[in-house]
C-alpha cells in the first residue's frame, strides 16, 4: 500500500477544517449530525416526561411549545434531512461510482460550514427564548402571535436549505459526470440511484421552502402582508408552499433508507437484488411522484374538496413503487445466503417498521379517515415509524455495514445485535401505543391531556426511556471501536462494491487507479442468473 | 393514574360507524399485507440462513410477472380505498338541507357558540340528538380546529374566512371537544364539551335561558349601526344591489363571470368589497375589515340568510 | 479517459479529481444549470403567490399595478437585455486565443457590469419613489381606493421579488467584475474558459427573471 | 462535444428581436384586450425568455441533458402553482350548502 489512509494524513485540525476530501468532511457531518440527533433527543426525553401524566405539570404549558417545537426543528432540519446523504452519502457516492471525490470539493465543504452556520443561528434562536410554532411555522401564528424566536429560527432553517441543495447539487453532478469506465446507469449500486433520485428533490424542493420562510421572516420582522388575513392574505397558501417542500422532504429523508437497505440485503444475503429495474425506477418514481401528494396535509383546512380529492389519489399511488421495493427486497432473500449480522439485523428492522409506517400512511390519504385522525397522534406514531423506524434505522446499520470501511476498525457485534433489538423493542413500545391515542382523538401538541388516556401514554414514555438507552450503546462502542477495535481488511464482508475493492480505511485518492468496471452490481457468483416466478 | 385502556373512542354521530369501517378494513388490508411481509422474511431468513461462509447463492434475475403482479395489486387496493375514502368524504362535507345552524367563533383560547335564537355559550355546545348540526366557524387570531373525536368530524378554522362543518349526534351524553390545530401555549386548554341531549329536553334547556335577541336580530341591528341600510335598502337612495333573496343565488358579476353567494362572498364584499363586484354597480362601498368583529360578520351573515328565501332567480347546483 | 495526460491546459486550470478540461468544463456547466433550476423554484416560491393573489384580487392587482411607472421597466428591461448581449459576446470571446480577442472580453465584461449597475440604479430611483409615494407595506401604507388592502399584498410581493432579483444582480456584478479582473491578467482562453461561461449563465438568467417581472408587475390591467 | 456556437451577428439580432418584443408587450398591454392581456403578456414573455435560453444560453447548441435540466426546473414550478390554483379556484365548486 502506497498511500496513507485519509484519516492519517494530512494531520492537524486545521486539515480537518479545511479539508475537501469527501471523507473527511463527511465525518465532520458525522460528528455535528451526531451532536443534533443527540440534541433533539433530549427535547424528545422532556416530552414524554411531561407526557407521564394527563396534567401539564412536568413543564410549563410555553415551554412544552418551545420543546415539541425545537424537537421537530432540528430533528428534521438539522439531523433527519442531512443524517444519510451528507455522511454515507458524502462517503460512498465517489467510492461507489470510481470517483476520486464529488465534482466540486470545495462546495461541499462550503455545504458543511453552511449547515454549522445554519444550525448555529437556530442554536442560538433556541438558547435565546426558543420558539414555539411547531416545525410547521403555520401562519398567522408564526407571523403575528408567536412570542418565539420566529425570524431567528427562519433565517437559520433558511440557511441550512442552502447546504442540502448544496448536496444535492453536487450529487447530481458527480453522478451524471464523474463514472468509471464502463459504469453504465444500469450498473450503478441502488444507493446511488436513490441518491440520485433524493438530490433531485433537495434541489427542486428546497428553494420553494426556503422562499417560504423568506416570506414569513418578512412578514413578521418588516411588516411586508404576504399570509396576513388581515390584509387579504391566505394562511392556506402558506401552507400549500410549505408542504410543496416538506411532504417531499419525508422523501428526502427516507429514499436514501432505502438505498441503504438494499445495499444490505444484497450483501447480508449474498446475492444480486430482485428486480434491480424495479427498485431502481422505484426510487424515480417516488421522487417525482412525491412532488404530487403535499395537499395531503390539509385535507381539513378548507382546501377545495376537489383538489383534496386529487392530492389522495396520488397520495394512494405514491405507496406503489414503495411497496415495489419492499416486495424486491423480500424476494433478495428468495434462496439466498442469509445472515444476522447487525447491519442485517438493522435492515430487518427497517422493512418491518417501514411496511407498517408506509401502510398507516394510507389511512392518512383516505379523505374521510383523514379528517378523524389528522392532527392526532395517529399521524405523530405514523411518521415516527417512517423517519425514525426508517431512517434511522437505516442510518444505524449503513453506518455498522460501512463503519469497518470508515474507520478500519471492527465494533462488538454483541453489543451491536443487542442494541439493534433494544432499539426494535424500546421503537415499538414508543410508537405502537401513540396510533391508538390518535385514534382515540388525542391531538398533537398537546401539554395536557384527558386523564382517560394516560396509560397509553405512559407505555410510550417507558418505550422512548429503552430506545434511549439503545441509542446510546452504539455511540459508545464505536467511539470504542476507533480505538480499540480489531483492525479490518479491505473487504470484511466479503461485499460486492467498488468501495470494498480499497483499502480501510481509504487512501486520500479513493483509488490508486481508476477502477474499470465491467460487470452489473451485486454480483457475487459467476453463474448464470435463474428466472423465477 | 386511572387503568382504563380503549381501543375505539365513543361512537355517537351518524358518520361515526361509517369511519370505523373504513378504518377497520383499512387495518385488516394492511394487517394482512404487514403480517404477508413478516411471514415471509421470517421464512426465508431461516430457510436460507448462511450455513458457511464459502455459501454462495445461484444468482436470480427477477421476474417480470411477479413484478407485475406486485404492482398491479397494490394499486387496484389503494385505488379503491381512495374511492371509498373519497365518497366518505363528501359526505362528511356535504350538509344535510335541514340542518340546525350554530355559529362558532374561535379564539385565543375558547370556543364561543351562539344559537339562531341567540343563546350564547362558551366552551360548551348543547344540542339535539337526531338533528344535523351545521357550524358556521370563523376565528378571531390564528388557525384553530374544531375536533370531535366521538362524532369523528375535524374542520380547520381559518381566520379571514368562513369555515363549516355539520354533524348529527345520536346518542345523548357529554363528548369531548378539541382544538387539534396548535395555536399557542394553552392549546391543550382550548377544550370543551359538546352535550347531546334527546330533542325535548334540548327545546327546554334553550328556552331556560331568557335569550336575548336571535343572531339575525343582531345581524339586522348591525346593518343599520354600521349605515348598510342606506346603500342597500330600496327606495331611491339605493346605490348598491338589493340584499333581498341574495343568499345561496348565483350572482353576476361586472367584468364577466358569476359567483355563488355563499357565506365566503358573503364576506368578502363586507370585507373588502372591490374584491368581486355585482355586474352593473360600481365601487362605492368602503372595505369593513377590522371595522367589523368575526362575531358581528356572523351576525351580520345570519342576518343576510335571513332576508327571504332565494327567489326564483336560484340556480341550483 | 483514465489518463489524465492528454489535456494541453495549464496543470493549475485542471483540479485534481477531474480526468480532464473536458469533464470539467462539462461538470461545472452542470452544476450552474442545477442550481439555475434551484433558483426557478426559488423565485417560483414567490411567483406562485403572485398567482394566487391576482386571480383572487384582480382590480386591486390592476389598480396597484398602475402606481408603477411602465416606462422605467422597460427601460430597465431593455437595459438588462443589452446586458445580456454584452455578456453572450464575452462568452464568445473568452472562448478565443490573442490579445484582441482578451480586450474584447474585458470589454464586454465591463460593458455588462456597467449596464447592471444602470439598471440597479434606475431601480433604486424607483425605490425611493415609491417609499415617498407610501406604497412600502406596513403601518406606514398608503392607498387611495377601496383596494388598499390586497394593494399592500402587491406591493409586499413588488418589493420581495423586485429586491431579490436586485440582490442576484448585485452579487453578478460582482463576480463580472471578478472575471473581468482575471480576465485582463489573460486567464481565459479555448482551453480554459469555463468561469466566464457559467457567469454568463447566471446573467442571462437573472435577465430571464426580469423578463418575466416586467410584464408581471408593471403590465397589469393596463388596457384599464 | 464541439457545438457549434452561435457568431456574434446571431446574438445581435436576438437582441434586437428581444426589444421589439418589449416594445409589442408593452403596446398590448395598453390595448384594451380584456381578459386575453395578462395571457398575452405571458405568452410574450415566455418567448423571450425562450429566446434568451436557446441563443445566449446555448441551449440550442448545447448537450440534450442540459435542456432537460432547463425544462425540468420549469416544470417542477409549474406543478406548484398549477395544484395551489387548482385549488385556489375550486374552492367554492362544493355545493356546501345543501345535500
């Protein structure tokens, strides 16, 4: 081996600073995604605490808006959004395509001083009084009655915006110019379609929520009328802006779960995917597709029932091409080689909790079901099980499955199965209970409830204290790991994957020299493929 | 702490049972497809569990007919959940010809209700089982929502227009109401009670009260506090169009096109008047936003409803 | 296209990760036509709520339209469209070797900044007009009419979306200006011309959002 | 991928074709069309923005994937403001009034 592993050279903070090696900056996102999702746990701890009992007496009825609140902004912001692209994303995207880096370095280090400088403004927003909208900054409560730190918050999201179209800017790019030889479309790992597919929606998407909070921010700090009813203006409109950027941002969160995911199965499995067409369209169809379904938020706001009856109906087909890939992924294991490890484990994990988050979403686009339980904690259980049973699920074991090639070093696996099933277990207990409160009409945002609900509530407190602690378990051994941790080969799984063909940790340069690829992905034998069905 | 555990809120509205059954099919259809899922990677993680590490799998290509088949049948399924949903929906939405009207104002943080006949409360919402019950919301701030979980109805009420909503309870008793939309730091407080009581004994828990004057009475004293009168009574002083009859007709309107005189345009020309203008008028009118409170509007729409039934003009629709 | 030898650019033009000018040049093109489809849904952000509003308020967009001076918008538009012709004729000379071709270009280059910052100054004149004239949104508003109200939406929206665009145009002033500087110490040649054509990319599209302003803002309901 | 590029001649008289569309908006829109005005000034519009894209983006003589990229970030704006205005001018269609 010639050159040295990127983590040893060049070596100072100053190099780690002002690096423009992908790898290196995506584990400085690695550390400050971290410090977020750790962050906005500690919101999430403060709620169910509060949430032990029907009376609001844990916290004040203020503060509880500032804490569900503050939860929501950074962990859709600052952790959920940016967690997989900007760290396996920024990692693997280069590896995996025979790339020595992105197309522009240096933009993606600006994307990352972007995002500190972003989180640091709404760090600041939070210390400064905190703010208390809701995630959803709906207006005219966020322009004119809140008493939170609403511009504050706006301008750091806004900010932020900028580093995630930043991403997916660079993605796109790398990905359409940058290839190996003989890297056809075709030929390219599903991660990187669905990373594909997801930078499409950061780039299109974005823009429109970050004029949307431009627009909020103007409103409420110059006096500009732009959602005032007051002077005319429709709060519903707001709505419509916010939700063109945030339904697909679920997307934005949840496609590159997936590609994860059938980065593991095939490995874990041993095999080629099931249907890589399918799964890979898939992803296509869901980024556009997602584009189409964002009035499902309002079916009870006053939305005209025609086009309420438009946005369900393609609400309804976007759960097609999602249930294509959990159908494909299933079929992977079809006669393959399966085992239990912990990235395995984690992908196990996400295609059940996934199925059930997807499957619940079709009670939301029904438009008579809707209007019972919108606004419940129906749709907080709902979209727990998509973002965190999804994506971070998905996360946790893209960063077991990669972390070898990361940091050259190997974690417990002991540890490592156990916490995947205290997560799985501490997840469920949360969740589960939170869809039968909706359905028993307990609204979101709630600091006080009716006392006829506590035990329900009480369940799902004691699940968030074991998933909390089955949080916390990997941030200890892998931290371990870097330093005591058994030193691993070039390919420890015995993975398909132009990234395993390199050393681990990897050199600065990727690859001593170009990679030529001249077969499809996963492809693990040299038999002649079956046709089945 | 009290070890109640339900699984299914109260069921006492006329859409209730049609809700739950969606809901429960929707649960058995995806219970079905969650439980397909498990059973199978269940299955095949056993079955094909890695016996030794130099195992290495025949590679399977796919199939276009399963591929097929798995697309196809989510789609017919979710295409006719939307159809059911959707018809669910109109109906939720659609208020039946004979409802009771009671109009809500929503504020920062309380619900303030008023009868036709003018009895007014707060926070609490009495009314007959086996009559619809139309709401005519309008809220004074922020966005609120106006939840029943027993009746399973939800409406947004948004401020700057006018939002409805019916129901029809039909079991007497005390169900809980919601704002379900955030609107500051007392949300959770901003809750009451709908009490449904059999139609005799709401008769005479309406008239306890001496009740003042009916909302159109108001409404009528509104118009002529705020001098509507002048412009808009007949007579030779009539400079805007006549109000007689206006309610629920399609009007013309100057520039092309007609709109329907629902409770939406209805205050939108008190509000800002050069919004949509009456063919063959011009703007004379002043804009009365903030001139007027969303409880006066009501009022003042009640008021408007009140003069006559629309005449032979009606178009219906 | 491994090799990455047979580039005659400067090493220095050339960044590391790239196999040569070729992938860069079409790399970085790319990358500015992205983030220019980013910047349509940006603006677009905006634009929609124009929409919405004038077909909601149609006399009243009409009647505030009319408090805008049509002449200085098409003065300005034909100002910036000039800009845009100055700004295709550097990118057609950076794209040439020889001194005449360089002073061309720093020509043209200085000639569009020159005509963007005329626009920007017509437009701060129009500014302080209208902040005299009251028509700035808040407590301070004036309009005469029944249509103050939606009015203030027009000029709210006015003022966001005409400031925006100034701002881009400022911040392409400036990288002109850059390029220009470079430019004239003889940077830009037929190998290695990539900064100047994607600046040029950037211009035309501010034009492009002018273009669909102008009619926007100052056109409405003319024909009364 | 040697396009072509247009001669400087080219540009000049997209330029001048730029301002006499200026100059022909600016008529319509004094012209009393009514309703047609504001999709005239629009359909002007877009064809001079149009031109700029072809001629002084290259567009025209460009790699195909860049023009998808152009029309992709024009078509993403159009689904947003289609579907708000969809709803926008459907809102008052249901007969709410009666069943």
């Amino acid at each position: 081996m010639s050159a040295e592993s990127y983590l040893a050279s060049p070596r100072g903070v100053r190099s780690w600073l002002l690096t423009t090696d992908h790898k290196r900056i995506a584990i400085l996102y690695l550390v400050s995604v971290t410090l977020f999702f750790f962050l906005g746990s500690a919101f999430a701890v403060a709620i169910r605490l509060e949430l032990l009992t029907p009376a609001g007496d844990a916290v004040q009825a203020d503060t509880y808006g500032r804490l569900f609140t503050m939860h929501g902004v950074v962990m859709i912001f600052f952790f959920l959004i940016p967690a997989i692209p900007t760290v396996l994303g920024n990692f693997l995207v280069p590896m995996m395509i025979g790339a020595r880096d992105l197309a522009f370095p240096r933009l993606n280090l600006l994307s990352w001083y972007v995002y500190v400088l972003g989180a640091s403004i709404s760090l600041w927003a939070i210390v400064h009084g905190g703010v208390d909208t809701g995630w959803t900054f709906y207006t005219p409560f966020s322009t004119t009655y809140s008493n939170g730190a609403v511009v504050t918050t706006g301008i750091g999201v806004f900010i932020t915006g900028f580093s995630s179209i930043l991403t997916g800017l660079n993605f796109i790019v790398t990905i359409h110019r940058m290839r190996a030889p003989g890297l056809g479309w075709y030929r390219l790992p599903l991660f990187i379609w669905a990373h594909y597919a997801t930078s499409l929606m950061m780039v299109l998407g974005t823009p429109v929520i970050a004029m949307t909070l431009l627009l909020v921010v103007a409103e409420r700090a110059l006096g500009l009328g732009i959602f005032d009813p007051a002077r005319g203006g429709d709060p519903i409109l707001f709505q419509h802006l916010f939700w063109f950027y945030s339904h697909p941002a679920v997307y934005i969160m949840v496609l590159p779960a997936m590609g994860v995911i059938s980065e593991l199965v095939t490995a874990f499995a041993k095999k080629n995917i099931f249907g890589y067409r399918f799964v890979a369209w898939a992803s296509i169809a869901i980024a556009v597709l997602g584009f189409f379904v964002w009035g499902h938020h309002m079916f009870v706001s006053g939305q005209s029932a025609y086009a309420g009856m438009v946005f369900s109906a393609l609400s309804f087909l976007v759960a097609v091409p999602s249930a294509i890939k959990v159908f494909n992924w299933t079929a992977t294991l079809y006669r393959g080689s399966v085992s239990f490890r912990t990235p395995m484990l984690y992908a196990f994990g996400f295609i059940g909790l996934f199925t059930i988050g997807g499957l619940t979403g079709l009670f939301l686009s029904a438009l008579g079901l809707d209007v019972h339980v919108h606004d419940t904690y129906f749709v907080v259980a709902h979209f727990h099980y998509i973002m965190v049973g999804g994506t971070i699920m998905a996360f946790l074991g893209g960063l077991h499955y990669w972390w070898p090639k990361i940091s050259g070093s190997s974690y417990p696996e002991g540890w490592a199965r156990f916490s995947a099933l205290v997560i799985f277990v501490g997840f469920n207990l949360t969740f589960f209970p939170q869809f039968l409160l909706g359905y028993l009409g307990m609204p979101r945002r709630y600091h006080a409830y009716p006392p006829e609900l506590q035990v329900l509530n009480v369940m799902s407190s004691a699940g968030a204290s074991i998933l909390g602690v089955g949080y916390l378990i990997p941030m200890v051994y892998l931290f371990w790991s870097m330093r005591y941790g058994a030193r691993v080969a070039a390919n420890p799984w015995g993975a398909s994957g132009l990234e395993w063909t390199t050393p681990s940790p990897p050199p600065t340069c990727n690859f001593e020299t170009t990679p030529v690829v001249t077969q499809d992905p996963y492809t693990y034998s040299s038999e002649e493929a079956q046709v089945v069905g | 702490m009290r070890w109640e555990l339900d699984l299914f809120p109260e069921r006492a509205s006329t859409v209730a049972g049609e809700v739950d059954a969606l809901y429960l099919a929707l649960c058995l259809v995806s219970g079905l497809f969650a439980v397909l899922i498990a059973v199978l990677i269940v299955v095949f993680a056993i079955k094909y569990r890695r016996r030794s590490e130099a195992d290495l799998p025949r590679p399977v290509s796919g199939s276009l007919g399963l591929e097929i088949t798995w697309t196809v049948i989510p789609l017919v399924i979710a295409l006719a959940f939307f159809a059911w949903g959707s018809s669910l929906y109109f109906t939720l939405t659609e208020v039946p010809r004979d409802a009771l009207e009671v109009v809500v104002v929503a504020k920062r943080w309380m619900w303030k209700f008023q009868h036709l006949e003018g009895r007014r409360e707060i926070n609490e919402l009495h009314v007959p089982v086996g009559r619809p019950i139309r709401l005519t919301m309008a809220s004074e701030d922020v966005i609120h929502s106006f939840f029943v979980p027993a009746f399973r109805i939800k409406r947004d009420v948004v401020p700057g227009r006018t939002s409805i909503t019916w129901f029809e309870a039909t079991r007497p008793g005390r169900y809980r109401l919601f704002c379900a939309e955030y609107c500051g730091a007392r949300h959770s407080g901003m809750v009451g009670w709908i009490v449904a009581m059999a139609p005799a004994d709401w008769a005479r828990w309406l008239r306890a009260e001496v009740a003042g004057e009916s909302l159109a009475q108001r409404g009528a004293k509104i118009f002529v506090q705020h001098g509507c009168a002048s412009c808009h009574r007949g007579g030779p002083s009539q400079r805007g169009p006549a109000l007689e009859g206006l309610f629920g007709r399609r009007v013309r309107l100057e520039g092309g096109g007609t709109v329907l005189a629902d409770e939406q345009y209805l205050r939108e020309s008190i509000e800002s008047p050069g919004a949509r203008i009456v063919a063959g008028y011009s703007l004379l009118m002043p804009a009365y936003r903030g001139l007027v409170s969303q409880e006066e509007l009501l009022d003042l729409i009640a008021y408007l409803r009140s003069l006559g039934p629309a005449g032979p003009g009606t178009e219906a629709r | 296209m491994a090799e990455a030898g047979h580039s005659q650019a400067p090493v220095s033009s050339l960044k590391h990760h790239f196999d040569d000018m070729e992938q860069q040049q079409a790399a970085s093109t790319l990358g500015m036509w992205v983030f220019l489809a980013t910047e349509v849904l940006f603006f677009g952000g905006a634009l929609t709520v124009y929409a919405v509003y004038r077909l909601v308020y149609p006399a009243a967009f009409s009647a505030a339209s009319n408090h805008l001076d049509v002449r200085i918008g098409a003065v300005n538009t034909v100002v910036l469209i000039g800009s845009s012709l100055t700004m295709a004729i550097a990118v057609w000379s950076a794209r040439r070797n020889g001194p005449r071709s360089t002073r061309m270009l720093v020509g043209s280059l200085a000639m569009t900044a020159l005509l963007g910052s005329v626009f920007l100054a017509i437009k701060a004149t129009e500014y302080s007009a209208k902040l005299a004239a009251g028509l700035f949104p808040g407590p301070a508003f004036r309009f005469p009419g029944a249509h103050a109200r939606p009015a203030e939406l027009f000029y709210s929206l006015y003022f966001v979306l005409t400031g925006l665009h100034a701002l881009h145009l400022a911040i392409g002033i400036g990288v002109v200006a850059v390029v220009a500087a470079r430019a004239a110490r003889g940077r830009y040649d037929l190998e290695y011309h990539g900064p100047v054509e994607i600046t040029g990319l950037y211009w035309h599209f501010v034009d492009v959002v002018w273009i669909f302003l102008f009619p926007l803002l100052y056109l409405v309901g003319r024909g009364g | 991928m040697a396009p072509a590029h247009p001669s400087p001649s080219i540009y000049v008289a997209v330029f001048m074709t730029l301002v006499g569309l200026t100059a022909l908006t600016v008529w319509a829109a004094s012209a009393h069309l009514g309703a047609w005005s504001g999709v005239i000034a629009l359909s002007i519009a877009t064809t001079k923005a149009t031109l700029v894209v072809l001629y002084f983006m290259h567009v025209r003589y460009g790699e195909r994937f860049i023009a998808v990229v152009a029309v992709a970030g024009a078509f993403w704006l159009a689904i947003l403001v289609v579907f708000v205005l969809a709803d926008v001018l459907t809102r008052s269609w249901l007969p709410i009034l009666v069943r």
